[in-house]
C-alpha cells in the first residue's frame, strides 16, 4: 500500500480500489466471489462483505441470483465528472472535432497512466465508426501511437514499462525493449511517433505529445485505415496533427493559467 507525503495508507480504501480496477478491468466480464476472493488474497467473508456494501452504493452491480458481479454506475458518474471538470480536456475537444474534419479520420486524446495510455476524448471518422466508445479504455504504453509519443518524451531509463515481457496486442507490436527504445529513439528525432499495425491489424496511427506539461503527460493521434494510406494522406495527417499541437499548447501554456492537477 504506497505512501504519500509520508501518510500511511488506509488498508480499508487501498482493498476497496483495487476491487473496483479489478472489477473494471473485467469489462464484460462479470465476476464471482470466490474469483474476487482470490484475486485480491482477501477472506471469502470479507469480500463478501465489502462487495454487499458497494453494492448498497451503486458502485459494485450484482445479477439476479446475487452470484455476478460487475461495476456498478456509480463508476460512470465519476468518469464522467474528471471529463467534465478537467480543462485540458475542454480546451482539446474542439481541436479533435477540427482535425477530424479536415482529414475524415478517428483523432483521439490519451492520457500516460504508468504503463498504459487512458483515452479521454475520441472523435469517430465518419468513414469507419466504431460501436464501442474507446473513453476509459486503457492501452499498454508501447504498443501505440498514443503511448509511444509520450514514451519517447522520458528517458530510457525512465521508462514506465512493466517487467518481463511486453505484451503483443498483434504480431507488429513491439515486444523486445531494445526494439521499442530504437523506436523511440526515431521518435524524438522526428517529432511524432507512427504506429503501423501495433495496437489493432489494418491500422496504422501518428501520435504528437501535448507539452504543457513536462514531461508530456497527454498526446493526440490520427489513426487512419492502411487500406487507404497513401504518402499524400501521411503527409496531409502529420502536418493537420501537428497544427494542432501547436494549436492546444499555446491555449494551454503555464501562461493561460490552467490549473496544474498533479
């Protein structure tokens, strides 16, 4: 249980967290207590417990017979409410819309969440819409255009990657650190990061960290479909992506006085 500013952590909390990720990260996946129970190295009793009482709040949902569980809507309203309340993400959303028009294609807005990208703002290309929001979902850092951008904005050895192995999501996803650091390595050199089939098969993607902050913390990407991927159309994204880079940093430079949230 970590530490902050050298306050002990509350067990209570930490174990109702970490219970409300797991149930997260389960998506569609509901879940029963005994897997919970195990999950968490917690007493069947005191999952039980603990389940039921967030279940009264509405953050936990539970099926008819009482065995299922799942995250509850209590969960929604306070995603919603960080969207809302987070300036940078007001200041963004218009850009995404611009970008979006211009080139025909899905722009989106990512957030680095230790090894993983969380996307905050999505703009669907009216060519090839998606049925499943991508706000809240998270993506391993290296395996994307989005994570990478904001990869390659820390040092090597500063790199928040997990240990051991990095997970493939499709068989061009960088899973050999000295590959991924080459990678990042042609990143900084060039201003932007290219994602070609890494995250999903058919789509290649140009992520450009926002640098209000430093090290970036947020980066936008253009994901476009190989199929229709010509150098005209490259140049015509990085160019548009990098307008609006530049465009979003100077709205929020230390100087427009946008709070600092960290």
């Amino acid at each position: 249980m970590p530490e902050s500013s050298g306050v002990r952590g509350v067990k209570s909390a930490a174990r109702t967290v970490e219970l409300l990720e797991l149930l997260a990260a389960r998506g569609d996946r509901p879940a029963r207590l005994d897997e919970l129970a195990g999950e968490l190295c917690v007493p069947r009793s005191s999952m039980y417990q603990l389940l039921q009482t967030l279940v009264g709040c509405g953050w936990v949902r539970s099926d008819t017979t009482g065995s299922l569980y799942g995250i509850g809507i209590r969960a929604l309203f306070t995603g919603t409410s960080y969207l809302d309340s987070d300036p940078h993400v007001r200041t963004v959303r218009p850009c995404l819309d611009e970008a979006s028009d211009a080139l025909g294609e899905t722009i989106h807005l990512a957030r680095l969440d230790g090894p993983n990208v969380v996307y905050l703002a999505t703009r669907e290309s009216h060519e090839y819409p998606r049925t499943i929001s991508r706000v809240g979902r998270r993506v391993p850092a290296h395996a994307g255009a989005l994570g990478k951008a904001l990869l390659a904005e820390r040092p090597d050895d500063e790199l928040p990657l997990p240990d051991g192995p990095l997970p493939a999501l499709t068989e061009n996803t960088h899973t050999d650190r000295g590959a991924l650091l080459a990678d990042l390595a042609g990143v900084r050199e060039r201003g932007y990061s290219i994602d070609r089939e890494e995250t999903v098969t058919g789509i290649a993607g140009f992520g450009f960290a926002l640098r209000y902050d430093s090290p970036a913390t947020d980066a936008i990407s253009c994901s476009v479909p190989v199929a229709r991927l010509s150098k005209e159309h490259e140049a015509r994204v990085v160019a548009v992506m990098q307008e609006m880079r530049t465009k979003i940093e100077s709205a929020l430079s230390p100087a427009s006085g946008a709070p600092d949230w960290r």
